[in-house]
C-alpha cells in the first residue's frame, strides 16, 4: 500500500492510474476508522481497479468551539486496517500541504449547507464542500464513497458535484450499526459507558418512526413527536435536530413519503451525535 502525504505526488500517480485506464475509487476519511469506513473501502474495492483512502482531519469545518484538538487520530492503526482491507494508496497530507499559507478559496454550497448539521454548526459544510472539492481534484476519482450516516453531507456533496460538473460518481453505502443499534462513528470513542448505553436512545427514535411510518402514519409532526417521547425516556441526552426532510433539499416536509430522510442530533454529555434512516413506502 503506497501512502503519500504530497498532493503533488498523489495527483501524479492518480493521474498516471487513469491514463492506465484504471477506474479509481476513493474514500474521503478524517481516520480513526471503523467499521462504517471499512464498508466505504469494501464496496470501493468490488466495483473499482484501484481503492485510494484520504486521511486528513480538516480543520476548515471544525467550529472555533469544536472537537478539532481533541478529534480521535490513530494513523497506524488505521493504515494496518487499510492494508488488511486492500487499499492501494493512502493520501494524508499535513494541513499545511491541504492549506498552504494565503489560501482563500473556499466552496460554499447555498442553501443545503444551512439546514440539519449546517444550521447548528456554522460553516461545518463549507469546510466540507471545499475539502472534498480539492481532494476530487488531487485523486479525480471515477467514483467516491460516503456514508448514509452523514444524509446532509451526502446532500451537501451530491449537490457540489453537479453544481461543479465533478465527473466522480458520489457512492452512498448504508449505515453501518453496532449490534445494540448504535450508529458507528468515531466520535462513539469519546462516550463513557454510560453514555454510550443512552447514546442507544437515538436509533430506537428512529425506530419508533419506522414502525409508525409503516402503520401508515404519514404525518411529520406526529412522527417528530413519537421520536421525541422515546428521546424524552433519557433526560440527559439534548436533542439538536429531530426532523423529516427531503433527502436532496434538507427542506422540511410537512407528510412524509417513501424516500423520506428522518434524522436526528442529539448531545449525550458532551459528544454531538446523529443518526438517521430513510422511510421505505
Ligand atoms: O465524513 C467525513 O469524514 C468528512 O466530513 C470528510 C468527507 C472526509 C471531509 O473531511
């Protein structure tokens, strides 16, 4: 496995790939892997040639309050699973080789990096947008994959690559659960006990919403309602967001549908943790 940390070097090689005629798959990480990512790197690698992984945690979409410091970094550890899994190139720039002195551009997507995450973390998707957006350019991947779990940085992204006539394919594989019901993710890490078994309160809302939304109740306010009375049995975890959307949008819709994306955030202590699932007819 080839790990680069020049963009030079991996736009050089990337390059070279495609020229072989190889089709490039690419799986945007900030590490600390886990079982979701992996699932990203094992779809890449049954519909691609060759798996390139990016490990950088991107300091642009962190807020000035945020976890940026503290986010969880195990590099070792990981390129061992990406070797195990059969990756064949590793990009993990330093963050002055990604923003070098006097960069000020930036790629802000209008409208859908305001609502879910974007309307609590300010700035959270241009950060995103414009780290994604210089890693296509580096890797020019023929397709890139991403997880179900982060619904509105998929709607983020998917929105980008059209706007910006990308010609990656933006691959979305679903969300990868612990046994209990736990979404993965590697904030999980940051949990006590404790928490991590209130933390479970997230996935039985969702659930709760399936269940109704297959009984055939179609109301939004209803639903976010169910959710929040199953949320309510763990006063300690703050709801952020609880809400039905349009999965392209992120606008709210008042009668949801097949298609439909219900998600939720929620603080459980002080780690921000979301979940979402999409409602079948
Ligand atoms: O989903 C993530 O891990 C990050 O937001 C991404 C897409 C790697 C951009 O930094």
């Amino acid at each position: 496995m080839l790990i680069f940390k020049s963009v030079q070097e991996t736009q050089s090689v990337c390059a070279q790939l495609r020229r072989e005629g190889r089709i490039l798959g690419f799986v945007p990480t900030m590490g600390a892997l886990h079982e979701g990512h992996l699932s990203l790197v094992r779809a890449a690698k049954a519909e691609c040639d060759v798996v390139a992984v990016s490990i950088f945690v991107n300091p642009t979409q962190f807020g000035p309050n945020e976890d940026f410091a503290k986010y969880p970094r195990s590099f070792e550890q990981d390129c061992t699973l990406l070797e195990a899994e059969g990756a064949h190139l590793v990009f993990a720039p330093a963050a002055e080789e990604m923003y070098p002195a006097g960069t000020s551009t930036f790629v802000h997507v209008e409208g859908v990096s305001e609502r879910l995450d974007g309307a609590s973390r300010p700035g959270h998707f241009r950060g995103v947008a414009t780290v994604v957006s210089k890693l296509f350019h580096i890797v020019c991947p023929h397709k890139a994959y991403f997880g179900q779990k982060d619904a509105a940085q998929v709607a983020v992204l998917r929105k980008m690559a059209r706007d910006l006539n990308f010609p990656a394919q933006i691959v979305v594989c679903p969300i990868v659960r612990e046994p209990d019901g736990l979404a993965m993710s590697s904030r999980n890490r940051y949990l006590s006990p404790e928490e991590r078994r209130q933390a479970l309160v997230l996935s039985r809302s969702l659930k709760r919403v399936e269940e109704l939304a297959a009984c055939g109740e179609m109301s939004s306010r209803k639903l976010t309602a169910a959710a929040r009375e199953v949320l309510a049995a763990e006063p300690s975890v703050r709801i952020d967001y609880i809400t039905a959307v349009d999965p392209d949008t992120l606008e709210e819709i008042d009668e949801v549908s097949s298609g439909t994306l219900f998600a939720v955030a929620a603080f459980v202590g002080s780690t921000r943790l979301i979940d979402n699932t999409i409602l079948k007819a």
